[in-house]
C-alpha cells in the first residue's frame, strides 16, 4: 500500500515546517475577520502557526501574520488567539 504524502506548514513564528495538524491556522475571510480556525476548514486566506504562545509572540513582535494575511491585527485580538492557543 503506498504512504499517503503529508501535506507540511510553515509556522510564522519559529519558522519551521511541520505536519499541517500540528499547527493552528489563522484565517482572514473576505470581510477582513481576522480568527483562528482550530479545525482547518475555514474558508479565507490562512497563515500557521505553531500551538506555542513563544512562536505567537514572534510571531506578533515580527507582525508576520499582519504580512501574511495582509491586514492590520488589533492587540486585543492577539489577546485573545494567546488564550486560545493556551487551552488547546
């Protein structure tokens, strides 16, 4: 039986690559919402990261995510993608 390919991410953080569900999407949709997609189904322009409040933070620091998906995210909305990353 032949292996099935693995489809890999590269975090926005730290930079590395990694299995697709190893990593939380962001996800910016046709409105400009900016929201985390913990499931991977969303439909919108993605960005990943790794399940690491360290990789968000450089992440943030860098604003990575802000180039990705090419728009402006709000403190508070890095607030709250930190705690959910923490109780994932």
């Amino acid at each position: 039986m032949a292996e099935r390919k693995v489809p890999l991410r590269k975090c926005t953080g730290c930079g590395q690559m990694k299995e697709k569900r190893e990593l939380v999407r962001v996800v910016r949709s046709k409105e400009g919402e900016v929201s985390l997609d913990l499931v991977g189904k969303k439909p919108g322009r993605g960005a990943y990261i790794c399940r690491d409040k360290n990789c968000l933070k450089l992440a943030r620091k860098a604003k990575r995510i802000e180039r990705a998906l090419d728009c402006t995210i709000s403190p508070e909305l890095y607030d709250i993608m930190e705690k959910e990353i923490e109780n994932d």
